[in-house]
C-alpha cells in the first residue's frame, strides 16, 4: 500500500467517525492514535511521493482533496454547535506498573493504527488497557482538519488540475493563527461595557471568572480573557495585515477549553499523589515542588513570566489560538492546585509562612529605593501606576529593574518590550528626570544602564537620546 492508498483509507476511517457524530449530535474531540506501526496523515512522506513520482491519473488525489475538504467543513460548520460527547461517569485509569494516573471527562477514540486496518478500542476497560500498553498521540478534530488543510493544498499545488472543488473550505477561516488584537481593549472602550465591569469586579472579590463550555466549568483568571470568553463576538485586527474583522469568541473558547482539560490531566498524571505522600516523608519535598512551579518555574512558550501562577496576569490584548489554549493548560494546572490546597490548607502553611518571611525581608531591604521610584511614577496621575503600565507583572518587572540598577544589584533586561499605555511617554519621561535626579545624578556615572532599562518600554525603545527626552 502507497502512500496515497494509506492516506485515503485514514481519511475513510475519520469520516465514519466524524458521521456517526453527526448521527449522534454529540461530537468525540480527541483522537487517542497508536502510530508503532503507522503514521497517521504522513504529511512529510506524501510530499516525498508527490516529489520523486509522475502522476498521471488525479482520480485518488481527487478522492484525496475531496475528503479533506468534507473533514473541514465538518468541523467548521457542521460541529459549530454540537457539544461534546462525554463519559456518563468520567474515565479514570491508574497504571500502577508506570505510576501514572490519567482522567478525563470527554470521551475519546483509542485506535492502534495499521496501513490497511484501525483496531478500535471501544468500551471503557478496552480504552484502560490501551491507555497502559501503548504509547499514543492525541489527535483532535481541529489538528485532523488542519493536517486535511496542509495535505489538500500542497496535493493542489503539485497538481491544479485535482482542486476543481466546488465549494474550498479552509480551516478556521474567521480565525488565524497570526497574532490578533483585540480593538475594544486597546482603545480602553471596553472598560465602560457594563459586562466588563461586573466581570471586573466578580474577580476583584473571587479572583476568578467562570464561564461554561458543554457545561462543563472553566476558571478564568483575568478580567479582559474573561470579556472576551464571554461575549459572542468581537472586533479584532490582523496584528501584520492591519486588517480589521469581526470574529466569533466561540473559537477561541474552544482551545481554551482543550487547553484548560490538557492541563488538569497533565497535573493528575504528574503531580497527583496518594494521601500517604502527602502526609509522608516526602511531603516538603512534593509542595515545594508544587510551590516552585507554581511561582518561580520557566514556562515553555512563555517568556515575560514565570510560574503557572502567570495565568493571573495575561492580559489578552493580542490573541492567536495557540496563546488561548496556553493559558486555558496553565489555568486548569492552576485549579487543581488551589483544589489541592483547599482540601489540604494545613500542609501548605509551612511553605507560605517561609515565602511570606522572604517577601517581607526582601521588601524591607528594597523599599526605601523602590518606595522613591513608585512615588515618582504613580504620582503623575491620580490612576497610580495603572495610568502607565496595563498590568501589575509589568509594574513590577519594570520597577525591580531600576531598584537593581540602582542599588549596583545584578539584573537581566527583559527579553520582549514591557507594554505601556498609550499617552503615557510626557508625563512617564519627566518622572524617570526626577528619579535619575533624586537617586543617581552625581553618583552613578553609568547612566547608560538606566537609560537601556527605560529602553525596554514600549514608547521608549526607539527613543534616539532617552537624557534628552528625560531632562526637557
């Protein structure tokens, strides 16, 4: 069997799915893939085929680009408002032999993939003993239609000839994957929507927003992604075409969500434990491993904050799915620990006790700088610092760096551009004179530094002479 004939037959089996769902109303997301034997939707051997071979009859990639093109449509406009189809009584599976746990609330297609045949893995304990015995990929509708999207347009490109397809579907269409900004929050006009506000201050007192995907729960843990998920539709523009579109919120709720359920299944898998671990020896040794990771750990795909704790600080301005379903991971992370620490308040007591030492040692140690640079910056309007900066990470990121510099500390200059509000440069400029003045004029000659710290700002990174512009 070639390449072309495995593809086709892989593209069958996911119809028949993708029908009976349709049939049932309900829809299964995940798609659990065994490929030991066989890749699934081999993209790079279908180019190599298409590459080295002259074809000459188009009937098979025809059939090819027609089932491709069906699978996308399927998912974008047949599924646009069918819920998911969910295990009446939840899935759980504990591998004792690989002490590994995992879970899950959606029901999923287990299959060991072979070139001309899929063994399915129907029933609950079949679905348990495939989980234990293979090593698998999971495959969702919206990354099998995206690959259907890769495949059809390359198959057209070598070939014109196969795409007289009457009516083309592309994945997402309204959605892309280039990054999006969102108009009504960088204008600040969306902070006057009586929606906002009531979201605003639901968090202010809860410290969370929920909103409910197929009726299941997400915690949401910043006001402006919270906005976003919860209306149907918003203005956005194409970060690198400027082009302006109104596109439905649903999308994006929908990777937040497959993202929210990836990480609450990455933390029973990895950091869930029996009660005799956490009443153990071991039991420091396992929370400040949570403590670590949930404060102070690098995130992967995340590079101006650290911890899972991060999620309490993305401010939504510029979205592309990927960043939604980043968070939506680390915010179902985040739930599980606040669970974790709600059931057991008393083991968590030690480690905060120690961490509320440190932060108030540090802050006595840096207040007397950091007090002088906060007065500057805050009393230039009666917002404080929020008439400058849009969050607190960026604040305080900020702030700490010229604590360091000038208290002669060593400190990294932050890799991307902190944001600033806009208007904010005047008045912002006059303050970083007064605190060059007040705490370093005459006494640290490297003023270069200070000048390199204000450089990472967003209206001050192209700023050709930052002593002028400071000093007017």
């Amino acid at each position: 069997m070639n390449i072309l004939s495995q593809i086709n037959f892989q593209l069958s089996q996911v119809e028949k799915c993708l029908q009976r769902d349709l049939k049932d109303g309900l829809v299964t997301i995940n798609y659990y893939l065994c490929e030991d034997e066989c890749k699934f939707l081999d993209f790079l051997s279908l180019q190599e085929y298409l590459t080295e071979t002259d074809i000459k009859i188009f009937l098979l990639l025809k059939t090819i680009n027609r089932q491709c093109n069906d699978i996308i449509k399927t998912w974008n406009v047949d599924f646009t408002d069918l819920p998911d189809r969910e295990f009446k009584d939840g899935f759980e599976c504990i591998d004792e032999a690989n002490k590994s746990y995992y879970s899950s609330s959606l029901v999923f297609h287990a299959i060991y993939l072979k070139p001309d045949k899929w063994e399915f893995y129907h029933y609950i304990e079949q679905k348990k003993n495939f989980v234990k015995a293979y090593s698998f990929r999971n495959y969702q509708i919206a990354h099998i239609a995206q690959r259907c999207a890769t495949i059809l347009n390359y198959i057209t490109a070598c070939y014109p000839e196969t795409g007289d397809i009457d009516s083309l579907y592309s994945v997402d269409s309204k959605v892309y994957d280039e990054p999006h900004l969102v108009t009504s929050l960088h204008d600040e006009s969306a902070f006057n929507d009586k929606v906002y506000k009531d979201i605003k201050r639901g968090i202010d007192i809860d410290k969370f927003d929920r909103v409910h995907y197929n009726k299941y729960p997400l915690k949401i843990y910043t006001v402006n992604l919270a906005y976003i998920l919860s209306i149907s539709n918003i203005e956005v523009q194409n970060v690198i075409t400027q082009k302006k579109e109104i596109i439905n919120t649903k999308v994006f709720l929908k990777e937040y969500n497959s993202g929210y359920l990836e990480g609450q299944n990455y933390f029973d898998k990895n950091f869930k434990v029996s009660a005799s671990v956490l009443y153990g020896d071991k039991a420091n040794e396992y929370l400040s491993n949570i403590s670590y990771n949930y404060s102070e750990a690098e995130i992967t795909d995340v590079t101006t904050n650290k911890g899972w704790r991060y999620v309490r600080e993305f401010d939504a301005m510029v979205l592309t799915r990927k960043r939604v379903k980043t968070v939506g991971f680390y915010s179902g992370i985040v739930d599980k620990v606040e669970t974790l620490v709600k059931e057991h308040p008393n083991l968590f007591k030690a480690i905060e006790k120690e961490k509320e030492f440190k932060s108030k040692t540090l802050e006595k140690e840096v207040s007397p700088t950091l007090e002088i640079i906060q007065n500057h910056i805050e009393e230039i309007d009666d917002k404080g610092w929020q008439y400058s900066f849009k969050n607190q990470h960026n604040y305080d990121t900020f702030t700490s760096l010229l604590v360091a510099y000038f208290e002669q500390k060593e400190y990294v200059l932050p890799t991307e551009i902190i944001e600033l509000k806009r208007g904010c440069k005047t008045r912002l400029a006059k303050a970083f004179g007064e605190i060059l003045r007040e705490l370093g004029d005459g006494v640290l000659k490297e003023k270069t530094k200070y000048f390199d710290i204000i450089k990472t700002l967003k209206y001050f990174k192209d700023e050709k002479d930052i002593y002028k512009a400071i000093t007017r």
